[in-house]
C-alpha cells in the first residue's frame, strides 16, 4: 500500500490530502442531514451501528502492508478506533438538534483546539510558524461561523464538546501510532476497534431490536443511498486518517474549515431548489457572516500553499515507507562511493 500510495503525487502532501479529504465529506455531510430527516435515519444507535459495522472493509488493506508490532500500539490503536464510534455518536447526536452548517462550524472551532491541546504533551511536533497562524485562521474560521446566526446552543453545546474533546483524543492517538508503526497496521487495528465497537451495540436487547428493526423499515432506495453516502465518507475518513500520518493532526481538523464551504453551498442550494430535502435559514446576516468565515478559511489554506507547510509530520512518515527508504539510502550509498571514486578535478554533488 505505501508504494502504491508513493506514486500517487498528491498523497505526498498531509494538507493537500486532508483538503480532498475533507471535501469528500462534507459533501456527505450535507446528505446527512437529509437522510436524518428522514425516519429510518432518525434512531441515532442504528445510524451509528451501521458507520462502525462497515468499518471492516478496512480489512482490505491487509495485504499492503500489515506487519506485526508492539501490543501497546495494536491496543492503543484498537482502542481508538472504539473511542472514534462515541465521538461520533456524540457529533451525530449534535447533527440532529442543529442546521448541519451550525453543527459543523462549532466542531471545526472546538475540535481543532481541542486536537492542539491534548496533542501538546503527546506529540514530538507541534505548529509554529506560519502553520500556526493558517491554523488559527482556519479555526477562526469555525467560531465565525458560528456567530454568525442564532444556534439551539443550549441543545447542541454538551454534545459538540463531548464529540471535540473525543475526536482530539482519537487524532492525537492515530498520530502517535502511526509514529510507531507504519499506516497500514495502525489502519488496520482502528479499524477492528470501531468495528468491535459496533458488534458491542448488539450486546444491548433494547439497541438490538432497534438497530435491526430500523433496518428493515428502511426503504430500498434510501438504504441504497445511505451506503452510497457511507462509502464517500468512507474514503474522506480514510484520506483523513491517512493525512495524519503526513503532518500534524491539530491542522489536519482544522482543514475541517474547508467543510464549511462545501456545506454552506450545498444547503444554501438544497434550500432553493429542493427545500422538501434541506431547509435551512439564509438572511443577510447569515450570508455576511459565513461569507467572512469562507474568507478566513481561504487566508488560512492560501498561508498552507504558499509556504508549502504540511507535506510531513515526522517520524511516522518514514517508517510508513521502510522499503523505500531503504531503496533511497541504497541509492545514496551507491552514489557516494561513485563520487569518492571520481578524480579530484571533477565536482562532487554527495
């Protein structure tokens, strides 16, 4: 899998990739609270069953490049995954009080914030720089957004902070096992984590009966658009988790940002067009507002580009490629005997 990733260019840069990541799902995101609105959708432990059941398909990456490693790795690993299914029934639970463009901009002010902090004592790397300050325009962004039209507040604060504090742990944790084995393996572990946590709601009559029953009900064409919503988002998390292996995890959420754009349009689209679908609150207030907030989020990804801050993280980037790093320095080696070979007279670049 790292050498199949290795020609993929863009896969080479944490922001860029955490950009197409992002996208991905904030497209899905908007989807989301279409599908919420519905009642098959409504019964949160099913909706959130079925996100961890389908996390096994993570098991495909096995032959690219799983290896043994250390039990504490695996378990930290495994134990993530856990902790990602409850933050995000925690986010969805949020998702369901607010407009998704309220929700999503609150996280992406507290999540960052909460990912930065808790990635102080953890983490060997932390943003400086002009990093630092893409950072804070990008999670500036979020809080901007949020302030820019009335909010249920009092509905949706407990549950977008218990969802920020929980997805900080899981980005700070996927960073430090990634740090220590290579992608695929930590992949692989946190993803058998989630998918344990799913088997774990079954434990439960009451959630059982729930999440079968809410099943059938389902009509074929929204259950085949659920999995088709599932998927995308599938790849943006997966993308996601792959760019925090490349570069730190406190600007991987704060790319979260760029949701913001993708979701304004879309339920300012939906709200036109097909207001049965999506109908969400856009006054003039509300246009300045989100407007400056895209503004904000533009500066601070624009900071990323120019600089060209993010493309890798530290230690994990180069045990997640050990065959050719050992490829490069062989190559290196060789290159530096042929120097010291050559006469004097002519130049050496080793």
């Amino acid at each position: 899998m790292q050498e199949i990733l290795h020609y993929i260019p863009f896969l080479h840069n944490g922001v860029l990739t955490a950009l197409i990541a992002h996208g991905l799902i904030g497209i899905s995101l908007v989807w989301d609270k279409v599908l919420l609105k519905q009642p098959e959708t409504k019964n949160l432990i099913s909706y959130v069953f079925w996100l961890g059941a389908i996390s096994i398909f993570g098991l495909v990456l096995i032959p690219f490049g799983f290896r043994e490693t250390e039990i504490w790795i695996a378990g930290l690993a495994f134990g993530t995954g856990v902790l990602q299914l409850v933050a995000v029934y925690f986010y969805y639970a949020a998702l369901k009080y607010g407009e998704a463009s309220q929700t999503l901009a609150v996280m992406g002010g507290f999540s960052p914030v909460a990912t930065a902090l808790i990635g102080i004592p953890l983490l060997r790397k932390q943003l400086s720089g002009y990093s630092l300050v893409a950072f804070a325009l990008l999670t500036a962004g979020g809080f901007v957004m949020f302030l820019a039209e009335r909010v249920p507040i009092r509905k949706m604060l407990t549950w977008i902070i218990l969802a920020s504090v929980l997805f900080g742990l899981v980005n700070v944790f996927e960073k430090v096992v990634y740090d220590n084995t290579n992608f695929v393996t930590g992949y692989v572990y946190f993803t058998l984590g989630t998918f344990a946590g799913a088997m774990g709601l079954l434990l439960r009559r009451r959630w059982r009966t729930t999440i079968f029953t809410e099943s059938e009900k389902a009509e074929p064409r929204n259950r085949f658009w659920y999995f088709v919503n599932r998927f995308m988002a599938g790849v943006g998390s997966f993308l996601i988790y792959y760019s925090i292996s490349l570069t730190n995890p406190a600007l991987v959420d704060a790319i979260t940002a760029v949701r913001y754009v993708i979701i304004f349009a879309g339920a300012y689209l939906l709200t036109r067009i097909r207001p049965v679908w999506l109908s969400e609150n856009f006054t003039g207030r509300v246009l300045l507002g989100k407007g400056l907030a895209t503004l904000m989020v533009i500066a601070g990804l624009v900071i990323l580009g120019i600089t060209g801050k993010g493309e890798n993280g530290g230690p994990s980037v180069e045990k997640r490629n050990p065959v050719l790093s050992a490829q490069w320095a062989a190559l290196s080696a060789r290159h530096r005997r042929t120097a010291q070979s050559l006469p004097s007279y002519i130049p050496s670049r080793a």
